[in-house]
C-alpha cells in the first residue's frame, strides 16, 4: 500500500508542476498496480483532458466514481499552487451542485486574492451564512451545552463514569466547533464585506 500511496504523492506532485508525460507515466504504474483505484482513474483523466484528449479522459472518468468529490479535492489541492486551474475546477463543482457553498467561498477567495474583485463579489453574494452559522456554529453549541450541563448533573448524582463520557463528548463537540466555525464566520464575513 506504501507504494501506491508514494505513486499517488509522485503523480500529483508531477500534475502539479504541469510535467504531464511523467504524471501520465506514473498514474499508468499506479493503475497497473491497483486498477480499482477511483482517485488513480480521476487522476488520468484529469492529465489526459489537460493534454486535449477529451474522450480518453471521458472514459478514464466513468471509471473514476464520485466526480463531484474529487473535483473538489483537486480545486482545493490547487488552490494555492495554480489558483487558475482551481477556479476551473470550482466551476465544475458548481456545475454539479449550484448550491455548494464551500465552493462558492473558496472561489471568492481566489478571485479576490487574483485582484478580480467583481468575480469575488458574485461568488461571495451567493453565500447564505445564515444557514452555515446555524449548522457549524448552533448546533455544535447546543451539543457542547447539552453535554456539558448533562455531565455535571450525572455528576451531581454520583454517575462519575458515565459523566465522563458526556464531558469526553463535550470535548468532541468543541473540536468540532473549532473546526467548522471558521468557514462560517469567514462567509458572514464576506458576504458582509461585498455587499
């Protein structure tokens, strides 16, 4: 499995750098090696179709299952390396699904760190951070809340095991706040800013 992951990093890094005969060589070991591999499969027809052969990569991407996924993966891969290539890869995104909002949020960004500030304001004007402040800033809150006054009052009870799995999942519940409530307040942030 070490090798397959090592092709995978080698590949990428070589797709990244545009060096696209070796990127081809490599997904092509890769593929010969593990030929279920879905992220190999994305791989090859994401170099094929850069390399203008459209109805290779075609085929290489009904092999490669969950399109909508690995696009994203890919924008956000390139993000800071090529932003060009991630804003295409974000338009085809949001061809899938219109409504994602971490795309839209990621392009935004990209068009305004580009100095394309009219392209980053649409992107940012079509954010709803009502609706993201509610799911990753609310409902983790409430959770932690929950959790802890839970804990305490087993606490309370004598229930010290059990409280300590409440306060274990209280914990849980602020990593999980910390984790998502950044995107949020960045969207507020920028829907704010641009409108």
């Amino acid at each position: 499995m070490e090798s397959i992951k090592q092709l995978l990093e080698d590949t990428l890094t070589s797709y990244e750098k545009k060096e696209y005969d070796t990127a081809e060589k490599l997904v092509v070991i890769l593929l010969n090696e593990n030929p279920q591999f879905h992220r190999g499969w994305f791989l090859k027809g994401v170099i094929l179709e850069e390399t203008d052969r459209k109805e290779e990569a075609e085929q290489c991407f009904k092999k490669a299952g969950s399109l909508f996924n690995m696009w994203f993966r890919l924008a956000l891969q390139l993000q800071e390396s090529d932003p060009v290539r991630s804003l295409k890869y974000y338009e085809r995104v949001l061809e899938m699904d219109h409504t994602f909002r971490m795309a839209w949020l990621n392009k935004g960004i990209i068009h305004e760190r580009l100095g394309d500030i009219e392209n980053a304001k649409l992107c940012f004007k079509t954010l709803s951070p009502l609706r993201e402040l509610f799911s990753r800033i609310a409902i983790p809150s409430g959770f932690f809340l929950f959790l802890l006054i839970g804990g305490i009052m087993m606490v309370s009870r004598g229930e010290r095991m059990l409280s300590l799995f409440a306060f274990a999942s209280a914990v849980i519940c602020l990593f999980w706040l910390k984790r998502d409530a950044g995107a949020a307040i960045t969207m507020l942030r920028k829907k704010r800013q641009y409108s």
